[in-house]
C-alpha cells in the first residue's frame, strides 16, 4: 500500500489507503529512486478498519522513464502486527488515456493480524478520472470444517481529483470473510471524500472523511475522520 496517502487506495496521494492500493506510478522524465514516511491517524483499507490509533508508515519507490515501477510499503497495523508490500507494474498514456496493469503482494510479519494478499491491479484514467479493478486471492482462508484454502475476490474502485480535492467510491466483492464459509466472502462498499495539499517542500498533509458499509465495519455504518502526513525525498 504505497503511500497511504496511498497506493492500495488509488495512486491520488490520498489516504484510501487507498491507496490503493490504487497502484498506480506517474511517468517521470528518468529513472527515480524515493523514499517517504509518515503517519496516519488511523489506518484504513478500502473502508476496512486496520489500525486503532496512530499508524506510522514509509516506502521505497522506483521508477523508470519508461513507465515500469516497483516498490515497497510497510505499516503498524493492530495487534503490534506490521504490513509490508511489495508491488510493480507499468503505465503509460495513449491519446490522453492513462492505462496501467500491476500487482501487490500484501504480507504481515507475525500474520496474527491475516494472511496473504495476491493482486493483479488494472488501471484506466482520462483527466481527472480514474477507474481501479483489482483481482486477488486471500491465501490460507479457513471454512466452517476448518479446512484452509485461498479465496478469490475483486475490488472496483471509481476516483476523481481536481485541485487537490478527490473522491473515492469503491467496492468489495468477496473481499470480507463470511461468517459462515471463510472461503466465499462478503461484499462490501466505502465512500472517501478529502482534500490533499503540499504544506511544506515535498510534505503533503491530508484531510478525509470516509464512509463504510455496516458490511466493512462489522455492526453498522461507519463515518470516519482520518489525517495523515508524509514527508517524500529523492535518493537519485
């Protein structure tokens, strides 16, 4: 989940953490190597509730002038467990359309938090909008029997961005465990509204609200307040 201003969120440097996360690296004029860190109010995921309190997070990006990345994202997620993901892909843009296809690994370190995530992410923009489908598997699921086995899903999301204000309507299907069958899954929705902007030289802060299906919360809909702040730097 990149920056969560945030890649799993959609790549507008927005916390839908997103990101993703959307994955999605801008074209830049050479190859790049950044770093970023930062901290979030509270850690969210598609709508999905992942830290209780504060969320320190950093990442590693390349970036090659041809359209190819990859990169590294980490995060304090609940239970004093920690994310990290790894990810590439390719962009590029054809007659004003941006078009990209890419994949995450998303692995926790004591996996007391989940199990692995595997994704294809694709990706088409034009102006400011953009249009997210990630398809994945949710390895070592375990059912009613307590059999484990890996569950596929799909996420949509929608976004659109203009002058640093962006939006954010996404949703789940298969992605959250059912109660009953670990392995079929939920469907769920979230919708984040915010407004991201440079305070300092690379420093972006970030202001959102988000809402969240009674699906992704659990009990009942949701309405969020999230903040978070991210430092970028150069390497090369």
């Amino acid at each position: 989940m990149k920056n969560a201003f945030k890649l799993k969120s959609l790549a507008l440097s927005v916390a839908v953490a997103s990101s993703s996360m959307a994955v999605m690296a801008p074209n830049v004029a050479q190859a790049e190597l950044t770093g970023n860190i930062g901290l979030m109010s509270e850690y969210y995921f598609r709508g999905i509730q992942q830290s209780d309190g504060v969320s320190p997070e950093f990442g590693i990006d390349y970036e090659h002038e041809s359209g190819f990345y990859i990169g590294a994202w980490s995060a304090k997620v609940d239970e004093q467990d920690i994310e990290y993901d790894i990810y590439g892909g390719y962009e590029t843009e054809i007659s004003g359309f941006t078009l990209g296809a890419g994949f995450t690994l998303y692995r926790y370190l004591e996996r007391d938090w989940d199990t692995a995530y595997d994704e294809l992410n694709l990706w088409a923009g034009y102006g400011p909008f953009t249009l997210m489908v990630d398809r994945g598997l949710h390895r070592d699921q375990e059912d009613a029997d307590g059999k484990k086995g890996d569950r596929d899903y799909t996420v949509v999301s929608v976004a659109a961005e203009y002058a640093g204000f962006y939006g954010v309507y996404g949703r789940g299907m298969g992605f959250l465990p059912d109660e009953d069958n670990a392995q079929k899954g939920e469907d769920h929705t979230w919708v984040q509204l915010g407004y991201s902007t440079e305070i300092y030289t690379d420093t972006t802060i970030d202001f959102s609200i988000l809402r969240s299906s009674k699906e992704a919360t659990g009990d009942k809909e949701r309405t969020t307040l999230l903040l978070g702040i991210n430092k970028s730097f150069s390497f090369m």
